[in-house]
C-alpha cells in the first residue's frame, strides 16, 4: 500500500475494541482476522472525526449580473389607474450586500437594501397616460448591473373633434387640429386621409399643416387609435383661389336655446344661409355659414365665387365686394331674421368682433409718439447741460471773452475821436485790474483826457452812428488792440 492509501478497521457488532486511529504497527494483526475488512481512505493519517466536521465558510462577494425586469403578464402596456406588478430577477451576486433601485419614469421610486429580501414583484399605480421608461439597477461592492423596459400607459379616448377652416385658399397651407375628450394622450396615433388617398398620413401629434390643390370641396378625414380604441371625424373643406367674409352675431335669446352640439351648429347655419339668400337675392352655392361652437353664439359668412371663373378675377373680386356691401346693410338694418321656434325670433347682425384677439391700443403710445418723447427728453437735457457747463466749454468761453473785449473798445475808440484826445498804448497796458481794490495809477494828462468823456449810455448811441454810415475803419482797427479792464478815475 503507497503512502496515499491507509486501512481503516470496521468494528463488528460482536466486539467493541477502541480504536482511534489507524496505526501500521497493528496492520498485520488486522489483516489476519476476519472480523475487519480493507477500506481504501485518502485521508486517514489524522483520523476522520475532525476531518469530516462542517465549518461555516463566509462566500466570497460575486458581481450582480443577469438582471432582468418585466411586468407580471408580460405585456408591455396597461390602462391609466390600473395597478402594475412588476417582477425583478438576478441571476448572479445575489447575496446580502446587493441593492436593488427601481424607478418608474414617473418620478417616483423605491430602493431596496437587500435583494434578498425583495421578494417575487413591485407593484406601481400610473396616474397620468404616456409612454415611461421603466429602469432596475442592483448594485453591490464588486459591481454593479441594470435593465430597463417601456411601459405605454394608455386613457381611454370618447371623442374626437377635427377643426379645421371652412374655406380656405388655394395653393396655401392650412392648418387641422384634431382635438379629443377628455384629454389628449401622449401614446395615440393620429391617420390623416385627404381626398380619397389609399395611404394615410400617420403622426403621434394631434396637429397636421396640409396645402390643398384641388378646387372645390375636399374631404378630411381623420382617425385616432389610443388604449384599443379607433374614433374618427371628418370635414368638408372648399377651396377657392379667394372669397370675401363677414362675421356675424346673433340676438341673446339664441342662447337659451344652444344645446352646444355640432348637429344644432349646422342646423342654425343651413337657416342662416337660406335666409341670406331670400333677403338678398343671391344663390345660396355663393354663400357659406359656419357657427362657432361656444357662448356667446357667432359665426362666419364666406362670400364665394362661382365655379371656374379664375380667369376673369377682377371683375369676380368686384361682384364679390358689391355682394358684401349688400349683406352688410341688410344685416345693419335687422333685415335678417328667422323663427327657430314659436314666438322665439332670432335677429342676425354684424358683428364687431375680429378673428384675431382684441388688442386695446390706446393704452400703450404709439411708436413715432415715444420716438418723439424721447427726442425731446434728450434735447431738453443736452439744452440743459451746456446751459450749466458753458464757461467750461472752450469755445462758448472764447467767444463770451470776445464780447465783453468789444464794448470798451467801441467805447473808447468813440471817446478818443470825439474828444480828439491821443492815448498811448503804454498808459493803459501799465494798469493791472488783478487786484479789484488797488486804484490805477493815472497821471494827470490822462485824468484830464477822461475827464471831458461824456456818460457811457451816450458813447453807445455814439458809437452806433459810423456802423449805420459804414464808418468802420477805426473799429475794426482798435479790434486788434487790448484795452485793460481797469478804466476808473
């Protein structure tokens, strides 16, 4: 027997022999009785009692992975309001130490310490329809792992209404709205069928732009698909290459009798028409009446042209114009009326009212008006400014020293001709006025040539006289010359 290989003892039940170990010392003796047998053991040196004892072993973190989410049914939308169970699981690394986050795309989401403790499934209630994203991550120290689903939560749909023009013009866009009740849901499919195609156009959004280049009658048609449900509308839209239009609006009586559906629309509009034409004397396949749903109750005259007369336009638009001033003035005269039932007549006007939104313009001012304001904002302040700063502006500074240099010399070029008195420039230039209180030093040919100057107002009126005749050449000579401010006796 090699090394690896040792003999154990079996004890028979007739003896009861204590052996603990294996010993080679008594193999011969046991190989010689026949009470034992030979047993093949690897692992007989120590014996087996403590050998073959269990132990708790702590299991080595493993990475999550194989995470997988689904709904309980396995399908991938649901009705709004209803509960869904969702069903989480992780192939690997699922122990004690891995976390699990789930988020529902609604803003809304729970945690879970231990995956372990999770269970089978998550239940979550949607209270608005769309279409959400659905994300589990589970996470623990040697990794983490994720996945995801999207979830179409759908409202059931009870009505659909298209809106969309009466009349529109040929060759230009028009816009159709496909509006439902009671509210528009993020998951439905709108198919849009115009004139008769074989291929719908299909869009999630309610809101289509359509150019039509047929004139005449064109049919529209639209479907929505949303929570299993297909509803549809359809419009006749006419198509002109131009019309006219007049808004109209009716007595208040009519309101009392508006049961809001687009049936009793049509109704009113049909009697409107006919008698538009009775009254006025025109066919009724020139004229169109739509009445707006809402309160208070209103509508729209579209005045037509005939069939196929694009080629005579200006005379078309004319008659046109001439038909519009005759319905006017029969709606300004309470000609229109008409019985919608016993004792209950309905009066149809011209109504003031415009397609687009009532703007009160006389609140704010006009734009040239705020122009204007602040032109003479800024005039009025740049007057202001050079009013305060002008001594401190050069050449305002310049010229106002000039001014006050001419009055003496025009003084004193009138005194020295009238008197025939000869000043000498050096008499005045050695008189300084930088000292207000200190006299000029005057000798006496000086004082007696000032003292025969008559009084200043007279010098002026003088000195007037050769600007009148032209004698300017003795100004325009002392101009040059500097007369010192100091002239006191």
């Amino acid at each position: 027997m090699d090394s690896a290989t040792a003999t154990a003892l079996v004890q028979p039940s007739h003896t009861t022999p204590h052996y603990h170990h294996c010993s080679t010392h008594l193999r011969s003796i046991h190989l010689q009785t026949e009470s034992y047998r030979r047993v093949m053991l690897n692992n007989c040196r120590e014996g087996l009692k403590d050998t073959l004892t269990p132990r708790m072993q702590q299991c080595k973190p493993i990475a999550p992975s194989g995470l997988q989410l689904s709904t309980i049914n396995t399908q991938l939308t649901a009705v709004l309001g209803t509960n869904i169970t969702f069903r989480v699981s992780l192939q690997n690394g699922d122990s004690l130490s891995t976390s699990l986050h789930v988020d529902f795309g609604d803003g809304i989401s729970v945690s879970y310490s231990n995956i372990s403790r999770l269970g089978d499934s998550i239940t979550h209630t949607y209270r608005t329809a769309g279409i959400f994203r659905v994300t589990a991550h589970a996470q623990n120290s040697q990794g983490s792992d994720s996945s995801s689903l999207y979830l179409h939560i759908t409202s059931p749909v009870e009505r659909i209404f298209l809106s969309a023009p009466v009349v529109v013009i040929r060759g230009r866009e028009a816009n159709l709205t496909a509006v439902l009740w009671p509210s528009q849901p993020r998951t439905a499919s709108f198919y849009w069928w115009f004139n008769n195609r074989t291929e719908p156009l299909i869009t999630l959004q309610g809101s289509v732009s359509h150019t039509f280049a047929r004139e005449g009658p064109n049919s529209v048609t639209v479907q929505v698909s949303a929570g299993g449900t297909v509803l549809q509308d359809v419009k006749i839209i006419t198509v002109k290459d131009f019309f006219r239009s007049l808004l109209l609006s009716f007595s208040p009586n009519l309101e009392e009798h508006n049961p809001s559906v687009s049936e009793w629309r049509q109704d009113v509009g049909r009697v409107v028409k006919a008698t538009l034409a009775q009254v006025c004397s025109f066919p009724e396949d020139q004229l169109l009446v739509s009445v707006f749903p809402g309160s208070p109750t209103s509508a729209e005259l579209f005045i037509l042209p005939e069939t196929n007369q694009s080629g005579f336009r200006a005379h078309t638009e004319e008659q046109l114009n001439k038909m519009s001033e005759v319905f006017v003035n029969a709606l300004n005269q309470n000609l229109i009326q008409f019985d919608l039932k016993p004792n209950t007549r309905i009066t149809v006007s011209l109504s003031q009212l415009t397609l687009a939104p009532l703007v009160d313009s006389s609140v704010l001012p006009s734009g040239s008006a705020m122009l204007l304001l602040v032109s003479l904002g800024l005039l009025g302040v740049a007057i202001l400014l050079i009013y305060k700063f002008k001594r401190k502006i050069p050449w305002i500074h310049v010229e106002t020293e000039d001014n006050h240099e001419k009055e003496p010399e025009m003084i004193s070029s009138v005194g020295q001709e009238k008197n025939g008195t000869r000043t000498t420039v050096t008499s005045f230039t050695a008189c300084s006025g930088h000292t207000p209180h200190t006299t000029c030093p005057l000798n006496a040919d000086t004082h007696k040539s000032f003292s025969h100057l008559p009084p200043p107002r007279e010098l002026i009126e003088k000195e007037l006289e050769p600007h009148s005749t032209g004698g300017l050449g003795v100004g325009e000579r002392l101009r040059t010359r500097q007369i010192p401010n100091c002239t006191n006796v």
